[in-house]
C-alpha cells in the first residue's frame, strides 16, 4: 500500500489516502458522472483522511438520494464522495489525485440502468 494526495480544484479540500499502485477504476454512465467524465476509484473509509476543508464540503443528493455528492464551496469540484454503490468506502476522483496510481482496468458500469 502507497500513500496517495488529492482534493479540489482550488487546492482547500485536501485528502490523503492508501492504495495499491495498481488499481481498478469505474466508469459510469449515470446522469452525473457521464457529465463529469468521473474516473471512480474505491477506497475504504478506513484508508481515507480528511487533512484540510471539510467545513468547506457542500453535499448534493438527487434520485434515490442515497449517494452523497460532496463538492467544494469554494470552486466547486467533487474530488470524493459517499457511493450507494459502495456504502463502506468513499469514491475518490482519480482525476483529482496528484500522482496517481496506475489503472489496471477499467469497469464500466450501467448506473443509469441499474439503480
């Protein structure tokens, strides 16, 4: 297990996480994350820390409103949030990683079909 960095776009919404060099990442078509182009990579809530800006996440829900999109106050950018898909790790924005690990597969899943 490696340690990880990432966060927004303007840099207040820190996080730091523990992942293998060599991942498996999803693809969604839901309405959401096909807009976004979101690259999910899963992580367990208990390899995941917060280090900076958690009073600035603002959490949106829509549907089932079981997911918790959390996105910046201040530029906006969802870096991480809680799945449905996935209700004992956070989803992280791979794209939002400062060097990232690699990805090994890429699982495309049919979330606007599927839930």
């Amino acid at each position: 297990m490696k340690e990880y960095f990432g966060g927004c776009h303007c840099g207040k919404v820190k996080y730091k996480f523990s992942s293998n060099d060599s991942v498996e990442i999803w693809k969604c078509n839901c309405s959401i994350c096909k807009m976004s182009d979101y690259e999910h990579l899963f992580i367990h809530h208990n390899d995941f820390q917060i280090l900076e800006g958690d009073n600035l996440l603002n959490e949106y829900s829509f549907g089932a409103k079981k997911a918790k999109h959390l996105f910046c106050k201040n530029c906006g950018i969802k870096s991480f949030y809680q799945p449905r898909s996935h209700p004992d790790s956070y989803s992280i924005n791979l794209r939002c990683v400062e060097e990232p690990p690699e990805v090994k597969n890429v699982v495309y899943f049919d979330g606007k079909n599927e839930y």
